[in-house]
C-alpha cells in the first residue's frame, strides 16, 4: 500500500509542481520530501538540475518558471553498525 501511494505521490507531483511553474527551487524541494517522508520513503536524495540537463532519476518538479528540474532518486538506507561493547 505504501508504494502505491509513493508511486502516485511520484506522478502526481510533477502536474502539481507544473501548475505552480513560478517556485524557487529550495521551496518546492522541501515540500517534495515533506510529501515523502508523510508517506514513509526514508532512502532518497532530491537534486536540483538544469532543465536541460541529463540525470538519473525521476523528475518529480519544475522549478523556477520551469528553467530547473527536481529529480528522486531512491538510495541505499543507511547500514546499522552494532553497538560496541
């Protein structure tokens, strides 16, 4: 069920941030990985990048009249070191 509402959070944000084109970066960013982290995703890192740019992941907004893209990509979760005795 989580991924089900990652995956739509994923697809449904970029319409959202089209409709709000106008936004600085580092605010539409932030709601991003609010909307995320409220669906549980804890393993991510959001880039900001030229529009024109090439990168791996998913755009999931556009920023700054639509100059700069937000791109998802998932990444490996931190390991857990045990505690030392």
């Amino acid at each position: 069920m989580k991924r089900l509402l990652l995956f739509s959070a994923v697809v449904f944000l970029p319409l959202a941030a089209f409709a709000q084109a106008g936004k600085p970066c580092e605010e539409l960013k932030s709601e991003i990985a609010k909307k995320l982290e409220t669906n549980g995703v804890k393993s991510y890192s959001l880039d900001v990048v030229a529009k024109d740019k090439d990168s791996d992941g998913k755009v999931v907004g556009t920023c700054e009249g639509g100059s700069k893209k937000i791109v998802y990509r998932k990444t490996a979760p931190a390991a857990q070191t045990p505690p030392k005795q």
